[in-house]
C-alpha cells in the first residue's frame, strides 16, 4: 500500500474571545476544529485557530517499518459547514514550538473550561504561550490556497514539518493551522470554517496521509488485454484485525480463452492487469471513496503470480465495513471493477 494514514493525538481549537471576566475557553474535547475571523457581540474582530498533534511514534513506524523512497504528507481535514466565504482565501500551517495539552472542554462549554490550551495559555491557566494565538516557528510555513468554488477540505502539504519531526531537528509538539495574515488582520471580514475533529463520531477524522510509489510491473504473464473478461480478488475475506498487512491477490482472465495445445486448462492461466490499474476503498455505508483510485500511489503491481495491491489495515478506521474496488482500461474502456469485495476491519484487543 503506497497510501498509509495515522490519526490524531489530540486536537482543539483556540480562540481570542475572552468572556467578560477575562478568561478563555478550552475546546480539546469539541467534534469540530474552526478556522476564521468573527465579529464578537460588540462587533469587535476576533480570531479562531486549530492545533493538532500525531504521535512521534506513529510517524516514526511509519517513516522506519512501512514507507520506502520519495514520499510526501499531507494533512487532511474534512469539511463540516462554512460560511462567509470570501472568493479565494488561503490557510497557513507551522510546525508548533511549543508543548500544549489538549484539555477536556468543548467550545460552547459555561462555565468557559480552561484545563487545556487557549488563545492565552498553552498548559490550563498556569502555563502561558510566548505569544497570544499559539507558539510556532515561522520558518516552517507551509500553506494551500482555495477559491469559493473548490473542494473546501484542507490537503495541506506537510512533507517539510513531518520530515523534520522524523529527524528530531525539531520538536513534535504539532501543527498550528490559520487564515493567512490578509485574511485573519481583516477587521471588516467574517470568514468561517468548521472541520470534523478527532473526536467527531462520523468517518471523517483529521488524518496525517504518507503517499509513496510502492508499485513493482515485473511480470513474464500475459496482459490482460480484452474487456470480456473475469477479474476477482483471490484472497478477500470478510473480517481483517487493525493490525493485519494483506496484500490482496488478482485473478485476471478472459472469459474465452484463445484455445492452445496445452496440458493444463486454459481457463486457469492467469494473467496481468495492465500498468494502468488502480486500486481504491470505499466506505461501505456512506458511498463514501475512503482512498480514491491515484494514478501515482494507487497502482496495482504484478510479479510472475499474478497482479497484487498491498493495504495496511491499521490505517483505516477499525469498527467499519469498507469495499475494494478495482479501476483498469481494457479494450480502450476504461472500467471499475465493483465485485462486492466488502471487509470489516475489527479493533485488535
């Protein structure tokens, strides 16, 4: 598997609104991270920012046990609601400098709770940030730029950060994700995003992504090459743990074999899929494509066996029903291959 995902340690949002006494809430337990400016009931401009963390040792597995070569990651926020979108915008993320806790309250919470990090302080109320808004090395800028008409969820390049993470040269305390300075300094502007959190209860958690090419076409089988054919999966069965690494097994062949002299049954010569075929998961009780078919980080291999795919189960969300699909062109038709492969990754332990 050339895709491989880790979810969040923790993750809030911190905003610049105090109440009236002063004081600013903790939102470590809310389903929902928000990025904006808004005006506040005195119609004064006020900030809101997301902080979110992975574990070093789930980088560190991933980067060590699993990626191989060029890789690069990015993070992934799913989009909730939004409003008062301008025609573009742009979202900026740093490495944080320093450490924070994620805390236990909610962002509607009354009273404000203050056992995590704020606008103000990075450890409940005792422990401060150097500056307000959070603590984060410029140098590490990393940003993606939307217009009003496009995909709304956040694929933020985060190759440089997590690299850096991995080499310890500097620390991982997580990213800080805000509008760009134009946008979040406009005091005549509202601008709201609403991402699911880690802590939401739908399928649509933040996540860390690493893409690599792990792809192998080094096969004697013959191509596939006629469209009235019978591709399956060999080795699917219903149930995986979260801990299982399957490589899932290809069985390519045309539904009429040209007929040759030969001692074994033509009807059980394999052969290869294409170099162009994709392999993809589907979320199976929202339609939902969990990993789209990639043309780069997707491609289905083949060696003298047969044509394979490699998924860590691990980086798909334990307690749900997925289904493999299979995209190949044959026959100049570019097809899906939909065999109602469906899987359910159970929690191990």
């Amino acid at each position: 598997m050339a895709v491989y995902r880790i979810f969040p340690e923790k993750d809030t949002t911190i905003w610049s609104e105090p109440n009236i006494s002063g004081i600013y809430g903790n939102a470590g337990l809310d389903e929902i991270l928000e990025l904006g400016v808004y005006k506040d009931i005195n119609l004064d401009s006020r900030k809101q920012r997301a902080l979110i963390q992975f574990r070093s040792n789930e980088i560190n597995s991933a980067l060590t046990n699993k990626v191989t070569g060029l890789w690069s990651g990015s993070l992934h926020l799913y989009l909730a609601t939004a409003s008062e979108l301008p025609q573009d915008y742009v979202i900026h993320g740093y490495a944080i400098s320093s450490s924070w806790t994620n805390g236990t309250g909610k962002r509607d919470d009354l009273p404000l709770n203050t056992t995590g990090a704020t606008w103000l302080n990075r450890k409940a109320q005792s422990t401060p940030w150097n500056s307000l808004g959070g603590d984060y090395i410029s140098g590490s800028f990393t940003f993606v730029s939307k217009s009003l008409n496009s995909n709304h969820d956040l694929d933020l390049d985060v190759t440089s950060i997590v690299h850096q993470h991995y080499s310890e040269s500097i620390d991982n305390n997580g990213i800080l994700l805000k509008l760009a300075p134009e946008f979040e300094n406009d005091t005549t502007s509202s601008v709201n995003l609403k991402y699911f959190g880690a802590n939401t209860n739908s399928i649509f958690p933040p996540y860390l992504e690493f893409k690599w090419d792990d792809s192998s076409y080094s096969s004697t089988l013959t191509e596939l090459s006629t469209d009235i054919a019978t591709v399956s999966i060999k080795n699917h069965k219903e149930k995986y743990a979260d801990s299982d690494s399957v490589r899932f097994r290809l069985s390519a062949r045309p539904k009429y074999p040209t007929r040759s002299f030969t001692t074994s049954s033509i009807y059980l010569t394999e052969y290869k899929l294409p170099a162009s075929s994709y392999w993809g998961i589907k979320d199976e009780n929202s339609g939902e494509m969990i990993i789209d078919f990639d043309t780069t980080y997707t491609k289905i291999s083949a060696d003298n066996t047969s044509s394979y795919f490699n998924v860590y189960m691990d980086s798909l969300q334990p307690e749900r029903f997925y289904r493999l699909l299979v995209k190949t062109t044959l026959n100049n038709s570019t097809i899906v291959i939909d065999n109602k492969n469906i899987f359910k990754v159970t929690r191990n332990g």
